[in-house]
C-alpha cells in the first residue's frame, strides 16, 4: 500500500524544484545574473531561497527517493529488480541531459541510488554512518573543486554574458550543442561531489523511513533539535552569500547541502503533521506526488520553450520577482491539470513508460 503521506511530500517537493530550476533554463552555466543595481526584492527573494528554497527540494526528493528504494527491496526482495529500474532512470536522465536541461537530476539519482542500494540490508547504525561518510567526502571534494574554480562576480552588462546570450539566441543548434557541453561536466562532477552528497541524502531517507518518520513525524525534541541546526545552517549560508572573500565561496556548497538537508527533515515533519488532513489542497499534492517524474519533465520542456525559443529576451530583463510569479503561475496550472488528469488516469505517461521498460 502506498504511503500517502510520501505522495503529499513529492508533490510539493516536485514544484519546489522548479522555483529552484528556473533561473537556470536561460543561460545555465551562469545562473541567475543580477541587473547592475537590483532591485530590493532580489534580496529579499534570495534570502528566502536561501532559507527554504534552494536545495531544500531536492533534498527532499533525495530523502524520499532513498526511502523509495527502501520500499520497493522490502517488496521484491531482489535488488537485481531496484538496478534495472535505475538503470531506465539513468537512460531518462541522460535523454533529457542531453536534449532539453544540463541540470538533471535523473541521472545524478539513478547513479546516487546503485549506491544506496549497497546500504538497504544495513543496520540502521551503519545506514547513518554512511551517510555522514558520503557527506564528508562530498563536501571535501566540492572543497577542493572550489578552491580550483575562481569565483568572478558578473552583471548583465558584462561582455561575457551578453556573448553567452547571443550565443544562444542564434540557432537551436547553439542551444543544444551548449545545452550538451554544459551536460557533459553535470556528469564529470557526478563521481566527484553530487554522488556522494545525494547518496547520504539517499540513506538519511532510508533511516528515517524504518523509524516511521513519514508516518508520525519527528519526535518532539527532535524537531527541536533538527530546527535549530537549520536556522543556524541556513543564517550562515545566506551571511555567505554577501562575504566576497574565497573562504565564504569555498564554504557556500558543503553549507548548503548541509542546510538543506536539516530543513528538508524539518519540512517533511510539517508535512507529515499536515498531510492527516484530507482536504482538496492535501489531496491535489498527493495526486501531484504520484506523477512526479512527469511533472519534473513537463517544467523542462515548459521552460524550455519559454526561455529557450518564445521569450530568450526574458534573460536580459527578468528580474527574481518576474521569475517566482512566473513559475507560481505555472505552478498553479500543473498542480490542477495533474488533478484533472488524476480523475482520468492512474498513472503518470512517463511512470507508466518507466514501470514498463523496467520489468
């Protein structure tokens, strides 16, 4: 029987992610680019992100996507079955690496879980133990390839940027073979740091499902514990983000994931509270959850489209406010069209296709 409350979780997580993505679906390898005078609601809206936004998503997704393999070995007993499923969610991730968005999750999870699955049979001492090992050496790793990396601060008027953008602009053969070298180092950096870091992640999901945290919620002093440390992680990454010496650009990273993580457990336990419930708002998340994988490819293709070939121009003059109501608009209008479809179909086309490839 599914877990509901899992369901609910995804789908909330599934729409985080694009307030996450989307400043990366106009010119990835540069992110978000900030007007030579931003405007006040950029801070703001950063500071936010900083707080409950950046990472914190796709931690959950990693949290649930551990504790997701967890149920499935608990089912078939044979982790031949859990491999050949990630090896479909490898191929999916490498199509749409390689075709639409360099910053997919996919393949970086598919690859993450081959080595949680190692973990499955483990104790739970050994499980967490683990988790902060793969965190150590992630972090050490991200390190090392920010002290290798210099951190250049750029606005909109910079030769750089504005090269990048005529690039793209010129031909869709730009903006794939672009789309594709960019790719191409998402998977180097694999093996370096994301495994690593989305593995740990992946085992955190796996510990907290055998103590029934998505059922319950986290112990009282628990969640008093875990909230504090991700107030306290979270302030230092956004006092970071406005030091401009190499030591905070060093530290931004391993922080983050470090942040996020704490205030994904914190926000699964709120959810959790929630989710018990059932009102449209709880049920509309659930549906949502149960065709997260075709959400996640409906929001590249959508952005796609609208930065990549209807409104490119919409680089040069978004600011962070333009991007969060244009992703609450979209947001809005994938959370009830997977309701209506929900009422039709049981299945995502996309979870469909992957339980079907899988068997």
């Amino acid at each position: 029987m599914r877990n509901k409350n899992m369901d609910v979780i995804r789908g909330i997580a599934v729409l985080g992610l694009m307030y996450m993505n989307v400043y990366f679906f106009g010119l990835f390898e540069f992110g978000y680019v900030a007007q030579p005078i931003p405007p006040l609601s950029d801070d703001v809206i950063q500071t936010v992100n900083l707080f409950f936004i950046d990472g914190r998503f796709r931690s959950m997704f990693c949290v649930l996507f551990g504790a997701g393999l967890y149920i499935q070995w608990q089912r078939y007993q044979d982790i031949a079955v859990l491999k050949k499923r990630l090896r479909v969610l490898a191929l999916f991730g490498l199509l749409h690496g390689f075709l639409l968005w360099a910053g997919d999750i996919l393949f970086i999870y598919a690859c993450a879980g081959w080595l949680t699955c190692k973990y499955l049979n483990a104790d739970n001492t050994l499980i967490i133990k683990r988790a902060w090992q793969f965190l150590l050496i992630g972090a050490l790793m991200s390190v090392v390839l920010m002290l290798m990396e210099p951190h250049i601060a750029i606005n909109r008027t910079d030769s750089a940027f504005l090269q990048s953008y005529e690039q793209i602009v010129s031909s869709l053969g730009n903006i794939m073979g672009t789309n594709a070298v960019m790719f191409v180092f998402m998977i180097i950096a694999v093996p370096l740091i994301t495994l690593w870091m989305s593995a740990a992640v992946m085992l955190v999901g796996v510990y907290i499902y055998k103590l029934k945290i998505f059922d319950d919620g986290l112990p009282a002093a628990t969640v008093r514990t875990v909230g504090c440390i991700a107030f306290l992680l979270s302030c230092l990454r956004v006092l970071l983000e406005y030091q401009h010496f190499q030591l905070a650009h060093i530290l931004k990273e391993p922080l983050n994931w470090l942040a996020a993580l704490f205030t994904a457990l914190l926000l699964i336990h709120i959810i959790v509270k929630a989710a018990n419930k059932d009102n449209w708002i709880i049920i509309g998340f659930m549906r949502l959850g149960r065709m997260s994988l075709t959400a996640y490819i409906s929001q590249t293709i959508c952005l796609f489209l609208l930065f990549k070939l209807f409104y490119p121009h919409w680089i040069l003059s978004f600011n962070r406010l333009d991007y969060v109501c244009l992703v609450t608009v979209l947001a809005l209008i994938q959370y009830f069209s997977c309701w209506l479809y929900s009422c039709y179909f049981k299945q995502g086309p996309l979870e469909l296709v992957w339980r079907k490839l899988s068997r």
